[in-house]
C-alpha cells in the first residue's frame, strides 16, 4: 500500500548548474562529480554515481575503454549507438560484418555489470543525426563480479500508460551464488538485475496529467527507510516540457531534484505542468 507524499524533502539540482563540456563531438552535462568537473557536494546519491546527460554528434562516440567495479547503463532518448565490447566473438568485429554489433535506439536501455573489468566502445555509426542519451553509473554492492550485459526495450506506449521499472535488484542479493548470477533472475519480473538495491523507472506524461513512483517499487529493495530518488526530465522537448513535484517545485528541462526523508510505500506524484509531454526518469536507491 503507497502513502502520499507530504514529509519528504525536496531539492532542485537546475540544469544550469550542472558540469558542462562541449568537446565538438560530445555536448555532456554532468550531474554529479565526472571527468574535469569535480564538485564535493555532488559526489553520488545513494548508489547513483553517475548522471550524464550526453549527446553524440553523427560519425563520432567513445573509443573502446574499460570500466571494472561499476553498474553502467545506457538509455537512449534519440537517435543510435552502436556498441562493440571484449566480450564478443572475435570473428564479428570485422567492418563487415557492423550489424552483428548491438545497435540501442529509442526506447532501449542497455546495461553493463563491469565486474573485474570489461572493455567497450559506443559509436553513433549514423551520418547526419545526433545520439540523445542518459549515461549513468550505480555502484554495485560487491566488487569483481563477473562482467555481464543485459538490455531492454520498452515502448513509448507502456511508458504513457505510467512508470515502467527499468532496473531492480538481483533477486538473490549480495550473496548470490555463481548460478544465480547467471541466472540473472531479478526483483521485478521483466526488468534487468542490478547488484545494488536501486530501481529505475522512466515514464511519460501527458500535458496536464500525472504519475505516481511507489518509492522501493512494492516492496522490491531491501532497504525500507530514508530511500534517496533522484527525478530527472531529460532535455528531450525544445524546453517545453515541464513537471511539478508534491512540494511544488517545479522542474524544467534538464532540471533534477533530490527527494530524500522518504520510505518505501511512499508516494511521490508528479504533474506535467508544460505545453509538451514529459518523459521522466526516476532512481530509487538505499
């Protein structure tokens, strides 16, 4: 049973105060500490580690690179990403055979567990249109697990309808044996298993409409009290989406807020007050 919300606190993090580089290539805005823009009080959130609002000019992306000890996902809000990685068959990384490569558009979200270490590239491979995306990173609840992917796709259509839960905890936790790491069974059916107890979830609000996220997701985490959300509206509208949080807040494109003071069950209702729809991402985390 949900609870409204009326206890929490409720912070903006404004667009405009976010890290920003514009490297030509890639136009980044970073929520939290990232790269050369480093910030003591906007380290993490919880397990959330890493909100990076990108976009991908066309013929360009990230070389191949290696990432350990961290949950990193990719979830696409326009255009394409082509990703290769070390952990594909040698035989299909030949410039012939680029198709084979798992290729994340609209409405997907692909998820990397770097464990004791993995190496991958991400390129937009199209020739006239940018890659709008969210890169984010959760820090897992152990180290050197073994590197692994997942993805998904949800659809528009489902995220009109309210919150699709994208991410929920590995259901045998911390202790999970060998199998059921490969099992990759998690706490909500239908989602990728993270090794944290975090959730995300992501919808799409009609103009003058609302949505409620049930905080910890109907008894999905271990974790019942002083839950940490982090709402964020991506720059997806021309800056003509806009959203009201249960304090009044009102966030625009960009924008994000801390909602902390709060446990799971507990309700956290948000309007879209623009003259567009708004998509809406949401991190649920311990």
């Amino acid at each position: 049973m949900s609870h409204t919300l009326t206890h929490a606190k409720i912070v903006a993090r404004r667009s405009a105060e976010r890290g920003h580089a514009d490297h030509g290539w890639l136009n980044t805005y970073h929520t939290f500490s990232f790269s050369s823009y480093q910030d003591p009080h906007f380290r993490n959130f919880g397990a959330l580690r890493v909100l990076n609002e990108d976009r991908v000019a066309p013929k360009s992306g990230f070389p191949t690179h290696t990432h350990q000890n961290a949950e990193i996902f990719s979830y696409i809000i326009s255009g394409e990403l082509t990703h290769r990685d070390s952990m594909m068959n040698k035989n299909s990384s030949s410039a012939v055979n680029k198709d084979q490569f798992y290729r994340i558009k609209r409405g997907d979200l692909q998820f990397t567990t770097g464990g004791s270490g993995i190496s991958h590239s991400e390129y937009n491979e199209h020739s006239t249109n940018p890659t709008h995306f969210l890169q984010i990173w959760a820090v897992p609840w152990k180290t050197s697990l073994a590197p692994r992917y997942h993805d998904l796709t949800v659809t528009d259509e489902a995220k009109r309808a309210g919150f699709v839960v994208l991410v929920s905890p590995l259901k045998a936790g911390k202790d999970a044996t060998p199998e059921q790491e490969k099992a990759a069974v998690p706490t909500v059916g239908g989602t990728i298993p993270i090794h944290a107890d975090f959730l995300m979830g992501a919808a799409i609000i009609a103009q003058n409409s609302s949505v409620t996220w049930v905080i910890g997701g109907h008894e999905a985490v271990a974790s019942k009290q002083d839950r940490k959300v982090y709402v964020h509206l991506p720059m997806a509208k021309g800056g003509k989406a806009k959203v009201r949080l249960p304090n009044g807040l009102i966030l625009g494109e960009g924008d994000g807020a801390f909602v902390t003071k709060v446990d799971a069950g507990d309700a956290l209702e948000i309007q879209s007050v623009g003259v567009d729809e708004a998509e809406v991402v949401v991190f649920d985390s311990d």
